[in-house]
C-alpha cells in the first residue's frame, strides 16, 4: 500500500534555521528563512517592493540555491531588509555573505575577500552620500572607453575614461567617478585629471579600502534626450604589483571597451578576459588575449553591457 509522505514539522524547520544562521552558508540559511515564514518568493518580492527595494524573483531563486550571492549595493539593501521580513537577527544574513575562507574558492581573486568587497559597499555608500549623489544620476551610457596603463614596476599607473552618455532627467550636471585601487593603494595620493568637456569638483576617499571618488562637473545642464561627452583620468601608481581590471556594471546597456597598455620593461607572460555574475559568483567566459607587438596592450570589446563584472586579468613570471 502506498506509504504517507513525511513533512518536517515546524519544529524541524525553526531547528534547521537555527542551524544554518549559526553556521551558514548564505543560501542555506535564506532558504530555511523563507521556509520557516511560509512566504512564496513572489510574496517576498512583494515585501521587498515595499522597503522600496527591487529584485526580481529569479535572482531571489537563485540566491537561495546558491548559484548566485547578493554584492551589488542594492542586492545587499535587499539582504538588510529581508532580516526585518523573515523575522531574523539584525545582520544575521550579512554576517554569512561576509564569512569567506582563507584560501579564496575557485575562479574568486585571491587580491580581496568577500568580507573586503562588504566593507567596500559600505563605505562607497557612505561617500557617494558624503556628496549627495543621488540613487539615479540622470544618465545612461551610451559608450564608456578605459584605457588602463601598467607601468615599469607592473603597478597600476593610471587609468582614463571616456564617456558618450544621454541624460534622461532634467538638469544633470555632473558625473561622479569611482575608482578602487589595488590593495595597498593609498588614494590620498592619487590625483583626478579633467581632459575634456568637464572640471574636477569635490573629492573624496577611504585610506583602508582603496576607494576614491571624484565629481566631474560639466558647463553646462543637461535636458532629457541630450548627449554627452567627456573624458578623465585618474593617476594612482600607489600599490604593488596589479593583476587584473574589472569592471562592475550596475546598469545594463551602451558599449563597453577595456584596454590594458602595458610597460615594455614590464610585459606580462599571459592575458585572459572574465566575466561574473557578481564577485561571489565563480569566473566564466575565460578567453585568452594576445598581445599586439608595438603598443603592448590587450583588449575586450562589449557592444552592449550586461548586469555584472567583466574585465581582463594577467599573469606574471
């Protein structure tokens, strides 16, 4: 005769929470939060919806499975806010995101822990209020140009941006720039160079994670439809050796191109491109570069960005 299924009672459910905020990992313990409350992600979403956060329930799915983990600003807003919906401890979810081993997992930089990437968040968090820079700042992408340079002693020396963006607000007269130095970095010490079509305005940094940010200012006021152009350039030159340049795309959209010149004193013995889902997320995409002869640089085009991290890592001998 057919036999009855067995459920976990909700005694098994709150012990199998206890268990997984004690010890993790991440996903583990989201999903035996959201088991424990009864809630369909489509609920949870909605609850999000009303902290003013937005993620969708794919993502959501995904977190709890552990394909993928929560790292950009908004996603860990999401994580805070889910500890107050799921009836949790404050940073219980936060403080699993932040627990890393000390060897780095597979396809992970070896340069900075998940715990530093945390920290890193926070604090750009903190400086992009420090100069009221809005949730939304008016612009879209239409073309962003990098061109990183690796000098004589394989540090990173400078870096210059150049963007094509519209406006889809009224007013814009301003980009804030971000830039996150190697570990070891001192980003009092760097400088932010204005090249074209902008002026340098207030500048902000955080000595422990390598974190500057600078406003560029425009002469002039953007209206809803118009296009931009500017360039600049920030002259770091503080770390040691640097091994890869990545790129974290918030929002989706425009072309993309990344070029790394190196020094010929200081040629690299290979060149890779990557992309992440997010810097918890294990490395895909990996293809090998070749160095062109004369300039020493390798390259990666993007002709319409996608939500996530890509960049160009090399190896030294």
């Amino acid at each position: 005769m057919p036999h009855a299924a067995q459920h976990a009672g909700p005694s098994d459910v709150t012990a199998e929470l206890d268990t997984a905020l004690r010890g993790g990992p991440f996903h583990v313990a989201l999903r035996a939060a959201i088991a424990a409350r009864g809630l369909p992600l489509q609920r949870v979403q909605h609850h999000l919806s009303r902290y003013g956060v937005r993620v969708g329930v794919t993502s959501l799915s995904y977190w709890q499975q552990g394909a993928r983990r929560p790292q950009r600003p908004e996603s860990l807003r999401a994580v805070r806010a889910l500890e107050e919906i799921l009836h949790l401890p404050e940073e219980s979810l936060i403080r699993l995101l932040a627990e890393v081993e000390d060897d780095p997992a597979p396809g992970r930089p070896a340069a900075r822990s998940y715990r530093a990437l945390l920290e890193a968040t926070d604090v750009l968090e903190r400086l992009l209020a420090d100069l009221g820079c809005p949730l939304d700042p008016g612009l879209q992408t239409i073309g962003h140009h990098e061109r990183v340079r690796i000098g004589a002693g394989r540090e990173l020396l400078s870096r210059e941006a150049h963007h094509i963006v519209r406006a889809h607000r009224d007013g814009v007269d301003r980009y804030v720039a971000v830039h996150h130095g190697d570990p070891g970095c001192a980003p009092d010490r760097m400088r932010v160079r204005a090249l074209e079509n902008c002026r340098t305005g207030r500048v902000r940094h955080h000595q422990e994670t390598g974190i500057l940010v600078a406003e560029l200012l425009f002469d002039t006021r953007l209206r809803p439809g118009d296009t931009f152009l500017f360039r600049y350039e920030v002259e770091d030159g503080t770390a040691g050796a640097s091994r890869e340049y990545v790129h974290d795309v918030n929002l989706a959209g425009g072309q993309y191109v990344l070029q790394i010149q190196f020094d010929e004193q200081a040629l690299p013995a290979r060149c890779h491109r990557f992309t992440q889902h997010s810097y918890a997320a294990p490395r895909t995409g990996r293809q090998s570069l070749p160095l062109s002869g004369s300039h020493h640089s390798v390259h990666l085009v993007e002709p319409r960005l996608r939500t996530g991290i890509v960049g160009i890592g090399w190896d030294w001998e």
